[in-house]
C-alpha cells in the first residue's frame, strides 16, 4: 500500500531524524516538504515545496496526503519577542492542521512540549497548550502531540539555557531513569522514531499525547520492524 506525507520543520532537530529515518523504511513513497528552507532530498520520492508558513492556505492541495507531521517550533530567544514565538509555534502549527483537516489527512503528528498547559504561569508552555487544544478540535480522525522535554541532539545554534538543563539531567538521569519519568531528555531521533512508529503502528483516531516512556515504546516498536 502506497502512502504519502507532508512534513514542515524539516530543518530543525527532530525534522531532519524524522527525514531520514521515513527515507529508510521505504513505506512513504510521497514525502513533501514544505516550508522556506529544505534539507538535502535523500531520493525521488521526496519534493521540495517552497511554502510562507504564514499563508499555508495557498498551498492546501499540498496537504492531500494520508500523514503529516509538523516538526516547527522555536525558542522566546530565536524568535525575539513573544509575538514572533506565538506565530510559530501556535499561528503555523494550527494553519497546518486546518489545512490537512480540509485536505482528508488521515493522522497529524507534531511535535509539542512536556509541559503544554493553557493554565500554566509560563508563557511558552501556556501557547503550547493552546496549540494543543486547538489542534486536538480539528476533525483529522487521529491527531498526536509528542510531549519531549529536553531534545538530544547536534543543533545548528546554541542554546545554552537547553545545554545547562541537559547537563544537570544527564546527571541524575542515571538515578532516576528506571521511573520513566516524562522530564527526562530524550534523542531527537527517539521522537522521529515514534512518530513514524504511531503512523505506522498507532490507532486509526483518537487524541493522543506521548511523553517519555510512551516515545520509547512506539520507537521501540519501528526497531521490530527492521
């Protein structure tokens, strides 16, 4: 059975694991990406779609596919003021989910934040949260929001606040690891991993939120595969 994807983050950290590891399981014979800048295409079967993230409207059509996953998001740093984080992480991540809510998507996963919560005193966790909410309303029978904390992984620019966290996890993490707990840094490849893994593997609806443990498993699952 053939199947095709659209992917928008393509460039960032989990994007580019989730580019190589659709290029490795063969099962995507239609890979678009959409978006300002585009990695390398790893074959034929993936596209190049120069997309403004702020007019996703215009490429709709685009969206005809049986999966997408949304890989965008930033920092308050990158972005340089709220407004700007606001409009990526919350205006372009809706604006792709209508789109593939009006395009017959059959799943949408993107990925989120452990801490997404509309009552939280943070600002960042409060527009993820409401990301969430407003994504979750939309009629695309499955929608899943992957849920890391920390992101492992080589990045193209520094985030020293991230390094420092990850620094302090990575000491206790052989302390606590058994507990699974959902703070705990993950491999951005992990969370590629799963996200195919659920498209693949995962139910055919539902709302669903994976955190630490639940990423392992599904990526656990693609391994099976193999």
């Amino acid at each position: 059975m053939s199947r095709s994807a659209v992917v928008l983050g393509a460039t960032g950290l989990v994007g580019g694991a989730l580019i190589a590891r659709l290029a490795q399981t063969g099962q995507w014979d239609t890979v678009r990406l959409l978006g300002r800048r585009h990695p390398p295409l790893p074959d034929a079967r993936f596209s190049a779609v120069d997309a403004d993230l702020g007019a996703l409207a215009e490429q709709a059509s685009a969206f005809a596919v049986d999966d997408v996953f949304c890989c965008l998001g930033t920092t308050l740093k990158k972005a340089g003021s709220r407004d700007a984080f606001r409009r990526v992480d919350y205006d372009f991540c809706v604006a792709a989910a209508r789109c593939a809510a009006e395009a017959g998507a059959r799943r949408f996963i993107i990925v989120s934040a452990v801490n997404a919560d509309t009552g939280s005193l943070s600002f960042y966790a409060r527009v993820k949260g409401e990301m969430e909410d407003t994504v979750a309303a939309t009629d695309i029978p499955l929608v899943a929001f992957m849920q890391p904390s920390l992101l492992r992984g080589a990045r193209d620019e520094t985030r020293i606040a991230e390094q420092a966290g990850e620094k302090v996890l990575s000491l206790v993490t052989p302390l606590v690891g058994w507990t699974k707990a959902a703070w705990l840094p993950i491999a951005a490849e992990t969370v590629a991993d799963a996200m195919v893994a659920l498209a693949l593997h995962g139910p055919e609806t539902g709302r669903l939120r994976l955190r630490y443990k639940d990423m392992h498993a599904y990526a656990r699952r693609l391994g099976e595969d193999e």
